[in-house]
C-alpha cells in the first residue's frame, strides 16, 4: 500500500474487534508518530497507551460529564456508567499530548507537529491492517480525564486516538473536491 492509498483508505472506525493490537505495532505507529514534521525539533509528543483500568477510569470522566447533561439520576448514571465500560472495551487508547511551551509561538507550532503525529499514527495504523478514531474535545482538560491519562503537569491533551482491528469499515464521506476550497494567488 502507498501513502495515496492509506490515505484514501483511512476511515474513523467506531467498532473494534475484541483483541488489543500488539505492542509492536502500537511501538510502530509511536514510531511513525514521531517522524513528523517539527519545527526547531522540540520533539513536543507525549504518548500515554491506557490499559482497561486507565481506559475505564477515562471513560468514568468522559461519563460524568455527559451525566451532567441529563436531568434524572438514574439515566445520569447509566450514562456514565455505560460510557466508562465502553471505554474500557476498546482494544487500545493512546492520550497523545504536548508539552506546553511558555512561548506562544513555538506553541502553535508544537500543537500543529503532534497533530501531525496524530495523522502519521493513523496512516500507518491503516499499513498495518489497524483502524484508528481520532478524538478531540474539552474532556481532555478535564482533571479527571487528565489523571486518569496520566498526563504530566506542563502537558496538553490533544487527542485520544482509539486503535484496533475494525469489525466493520464504514464507506468514505463523500467531500467536496479540493478546488472549491482553493485560490491561486499570482
């Protein structure tokens, strides 16, 4: 497979099989995270690989703030509840996070660099016969979340990336084609 392909092959996949990828190939698609491009090479990444316990305790967070959101209790818990043991079902969950320069500049450029890696682990992961879902959002500010992650002090959760064999692949979004998005400027 060439990298044209991987990319029109990539797909956020939802379903797992049951069984976690291997550490060799969650250590291949760090390894291929990495290779991203950085500017002035501060090497910004960070990757946490949570194991059910973090994965569940994840989920706990993710859960109670979704419970927030609904008005009876009972369904606000079954709402966190259900969200932790989803969590903790997932094969494999990578915290990707940077380390959060004081310079606003180099801030911007590490943000960009690790969501590069973010990218290269999905590319990689369709080589290996893997499927990724890429996830964002204000959880991951979220003390819990963070501990639970074990993310350092100094440091920014910039997705979670969910990784392991798809039991289904969903077809591709149609998008509207990359000329209606661009300019040429002379």
């Amino acid at each position: 497979m060439n990298v044209i392909e991987a990319i029109q092959s990539r797909r956020s996949i939802k379903r797992f099989e049951h069984r976690p990828p291997t550490r060799e190939q969650i250590e291949s698609l760090l390894s291929m995270a990495v290779l991203a491009p950085n500017h002035r090479n501060t090497e910004p990444w960070r990757f946490y690989v949570l194991g059910p316990d973090a994965r569940h305790a994840y989920g706990l967070a993710l859960g109670e703030r979704r419970a927030r959101k609904v008005e009876d209790p009972d369904k606000a818990r079954e709402v966190r509840d259900r969200t932790a043991a989803e969590h903790r079902a997932v094969p494999c969950m990578i915290a990707v996070a940077m380390i959060i320069s004081d310079n606003p500049e180099i801030r911007e450029e590490d943000y960009a660099a690790t969501m590069m890696g973010v990218q290269n682990i999905a590319l990689a992961a369709v080589e290996l016969g893997l499927g990724t879902h890429i996830r964002t959002g204000a959880v991951m500010d979220d003390p819990a979340a963070r501990g639970a992650a074990g993310v350092a002090a100094g440091e920014r959760i910039v997705a979670l990336v969910n990784v392991g064999t798809p039991k289904e692949v969903p077809p591709g979004r149609t998008r509207a084609p990359a000329v209606t998005h661009a300019a040429w400027i002379p």
